[in-house]
C-alpha cells in the first residue's frame, strides 16, 4: 500500500528506476503445475499526474522471484540485496541460495556470497546496525514435500560473511517482518508446515534472542503484506484456511497492531477500513515518512510457480497502495510500468525504496530491479 496525500499535504514524489529484462516453470502447497513461458519487456520512462517518475536501472544478473530483500545505507552509498527465491525454471530445483548487491549509481549488480545452506522460499529479510538478517522460509523437495525453517541468517555487508542466529522458536514462512525503532524485528503470522499460524515472534538482533507477542486476533494468514510504521504494526489481507475448494482463500482486511514501548511484546491490535481495490497476496510492503506502502502483487492466490489454487493462473496487479495512519486515510497509486507479484518485501534505506525481482504477467520471473526516491512530505 502506499501512502496519499490530503488536504494541505505536499505530495509524495516518487522516482523509480526499472531494470530491464525478464524470463519465464513448478508448484506447491497443492497448486497444479503449468509449463514454462517466454517473453520479454522493454523498461519505459513515464511521469503520471502525481509526479511518479520512471526510468530504467542495471537488470539482476539473474531472474529471480520470492526473493528476501533488505538495503543499508553507509559512507559508500546505499546498497539494495536480494537473497534466495525461486529461478525462471518454477520447479523445486530452481529455489535458490544466491545473493546479488546493487549500490545505487553502479553500472551492474555484483554477486556476493550465498545464503547458508540450501535454497528456500518465502523468507524475509531485515537491516539492524549494519547487517541483515534473513528469517525463515520453506524448503522444497522433489517430491513436492516443503518444509518451513527456522533459520536466521546474518550477513555482514562489510566482509562478505555470514554468521547464525538464535533459530526462530516456531519456524515460520511467508510472514510479514518489520523494523521497530531500529532494534527489534517482529515476525507477524505466516505458515508453518502445515497450517497458518497467528503467532508474533520478537526478535533481539543486539541480544541474539526471541520472545513471544500478542499474537493477531483475526483470521492467521500467509502471504500478507505489512510493515512497522513507527510504533503500529500494519498488515493487509493475506491467505486462510477453509474447508471447501479451494483450501486457500484470500482474506480482506487490514490491522493495526499498537506497540507498547515499555513492553514491546504486548500489542493491542484493532481492525482497519478495507483498502482500495482487490484483497493482495504476496505484495510488496515497506514502511517511509510514516506511511505503509504495498507494491504489485496478485488478487489470485497461488503457490510458488503462480498457478492459482483454483487452477487458474495468477496475473500481478498494476497498483501502488498506501496508508496514512495519522489520516486513518488509503490511498491509490500509479504502479511501476510492468507490474509484479510474488514479492517479500519492498526495502528502504538511505532515501531510496527498492522492489528487486517478482513474477510479472503470464508468470514471467523478472531480471528487474524498481529503485524509488522518495521525497519528504509536509503535513
């Protein structure tokens, strides 16, 4: 979702950069399987009526979806990474354990070391005092088997390195995390094994340590999208269970969750008004300038090689959402010109918002990286 205006606001300007380039098999959690498609896009440059800029950028050096992304920002300039997700062959055998850096003004990504351990999917990832921690996630066996991780990951930018942190207590995928006050990263539902679960987990980079939240009051969901915004936790729609065909239904809604700064694991969650448009599944959320936004995304909910639950194949929504929550107010944007799903997350650092790989239409596994400056906005 990203954020609008009101009255006697400034706008929110936005300039993206698009890398060009795309590619085009696979399934799971009981989607059916279609085969592979080919295709390519060129990257446009276009300014909408409310200053959106577009512009392309250097393309990954490979296609890739579902992918965790997290930025820093140092002396050397801002740097967006991607890690893990999925190739353009959609099968098991294409999750992957790469990792890709891209510093803002470069010519080209580099390749930086990979992931521990092996591929997996529906990870996310997060920055705190200069490195990045990379939670959870699903492998996938040959058989079709998945398996949800507990793994926390945590790359040192500076020397090319990783190290291993404290697992998570319950081993989730295709959460929401999010960022408070620079410390703390909350893990906010998602899928373990075999079922969703409402669970919040709280995790202490500085003390290498997990507690237990207030779980979410509504339905558990994976495949959400959501942030920290200041001191709320803020998520929309989202996966459930039901009983009939299709077991996967997309949920409407969207929720707070206010943080108490004494005691961080306690949250008082309330519902929100409905946002613009269609329920999302796997869009990109980020938190900026005291806004949630959500990136893309599909209205069709479906596993990892993007054929629907219900047989159909899924297509990404060309959209831009945000949120105001001093306002209560949502709001509508023009999207990128190509427009992705199957996103983790969107990353912010230094100025910048990064939207890094996805699945565009007719289940295109995208070389593109989206790179937007965002301009402070008066209230």
């Amino acid at each position: 979702m990203t954020a609008g205006g009101g009255s006697g606001s400034a706008a929110l300007t936005l300039v993206f950069l698009a890398a060009s380039a795309l590619a085009g098999a696979g399934c799971t959690r009981g989607a059916p399987g279609v085969g592979a498609g080919e295709g390519a896009a060129s990257a446009a440059r276009a300014t909408g009526d409310d200053g959106l800029a577009w512009q392309a950028a250097p393309p990954l050096p490979a296609p890739v979806t579902n992918n965790a992304v997290a930025a820093i920002s140092t002396g050397a300039g801002v740097t967006v990474f991607s890690f893990l997700g999925l190739d353009s062959t959609r099968v098991w055998s294409g999750v992957t354990s790469a990792a890709y850096a891209w510093r803002v003004g470069d010519g080209t990504w580099r390749t930086v070391a990979p992931v521990p351990g092996a591929g997996r999917l529906a990870a996310t990832a997060q920055a705190v005092g200069g490195r990045i921690y990379v939670l959870g996630g699903y492998t996938v066996a040959e058989d079709g088997g998945e398996r949800s991780v507990p793994d926390v990951d945590v790359y040192d930018p500076a020397s090319d390195t990783w190290s291993r942190g404290a697992d998570i207590p319950l081993p989730t995928d295709d959460a929401v995390s999010g960022l408070w006050r620079d410390s703390l990263i909350f893990l906010v539902s998602g899928w373990h094994d075999t079922g969703n679960v409402a669970d919040v987990q709280l995790y202490d980079p500085a003390n290498d340590r997990w507690r237990a939240a207030t779980p979410v009051p509504g339905p558990p969901v994976f495949g959400h999208s959501g942030a920290v915004v200041g001191d709320l936790i803020l998520y929309v729609d989202g996966v459930g269970i039901r009983s009939g065909k299709p077991r996967f239904v997309l949920e409407a809604g969207a929720w707070a969750g206010d943080i108490d700064p004494a005691d961080p694991t306690s949250i008082r969650w309330r519902r929100l008004g409905a946002h613009p448009g269609p329920p999302v599944y796997r869009g990109a959320g980020a938190a900026w300038n005291g806004r949630l936004f959500v990136a893309g995304g599909s209205d069709n909910p479906y596993n990892y090689n993007g054929v629907g639950y219900d047989g159909r194949l899924s297509e990404p929504l060309a959209q831009l959402l945000s949120f105001d929550p001093a306002r209560g107010a949502w709001a509508t944007l023009p999207g990128p010109p190509v427009a992705s799903m199957d996103h983790r997350q969107m990353a912010v650092a230094g100025g910048y918002v990064f939207l890094v790989g996805g699945m565009e239409a007719g289940r295109k596994v995208s070389w593109r990286a989206w790179v937007a400056r965002l301009a402070e906005s008066r209230r």
